[in-house]
C-alpha cells in the first residue's frame, strides 16, 4: 500500500507566510492578555518606581551641571525660558484686555452722533485776542 502524501513544496511563499501570520496572531493573543493583567500592571510599577528611585540622584547632579555649563558659558536655562513664557502671556493678557477695551470705547463712539463744529463766543474772542498781539 503506498499512501501518497500530497506533496508540499518547502520553497512556497505562501505556506511560509499562512505560518508566521498564525504564529504572530497566537503571540498577540498571549501578549494581549498579559498585558492586560493586574499583575503585569504591578510587576510594571515596581519596576519602573524602582528606576525612578534609583535614577533620582543622577538625573540632579545631571541638572546641577548643566546650569552650571550653562550659566559659564552665558546661555539661558531651561528656568529663564519658563520665566520668559510667562512674561509674555502676561502681556498677551493684557493687550488682550486693551484690545477689548478699545473695541468697546470705538462701538460706544459710533452710537454717538458727531457734534457740529460751532464756534463759541469765548472761542472766537480768543482768536481774536491771539491775532492781535
């Protein structure tokens, strides 16, 4: 009795590729569920509250000296910026408030109807007074 196999070709492509596609969803499933989990969530934390810690001393004398480079070589900080930011959202407040202030007195100026330009008796002495000296 010869039982035929039916013959697989090692070379195809497409075998190749069913193959990883099965083997990356069945890893995707497994890595979704741990990920997920509550102990993974805890594992995760105490890691990184472990670095933190760790990397605390390092990460000042880090930022001491850069200031110190800074300052030497006359360049501004990460600080002097976040004081200048501020500054300037200050101003932007208030030319925004300006602004608005002007927008009312300009509205409030056209409600009102333009005067005649008359001459007052005390207005035309003055002028006269004036032209004579």
């Amino acid at each position: 009795m010869s039982d035929k196999q039916p013959s697989v070709n090692p070379f195809d492509p497409n075998a190749w590729r069913d193959a990883r596609d099965t083997y990356m969803d069945a890893w995707s499933k497994v890595m979704v569920a741990t990920v997920n989990s509550d102990q993974y969530a805890k594992a995760a934390g105490a890691i990184l509250d472990s670095y933190l810690t760790a990397s605390s001393p390092f990460r000042e004398v880090l930022e001491k000296s850069m200031l110190k480079v800074l300052e030497q070589l006359s360049m501004p900080s990460r600080q002097d910026f976040m004081v200048l930011a501020e500054r300037f959202t200050h101003i932007e407040m208030r030319l925004d408030d300006m602004d608005a202030k002007l927008d009312r007195l300009v509205k409030q100026t056209a409600a009102v109807p333009p005067r005649r330009n008359r001459t007052t008796p005390t207005a035309t002495k003055k002028k006269r007074t004036s032209a004579k000296r």
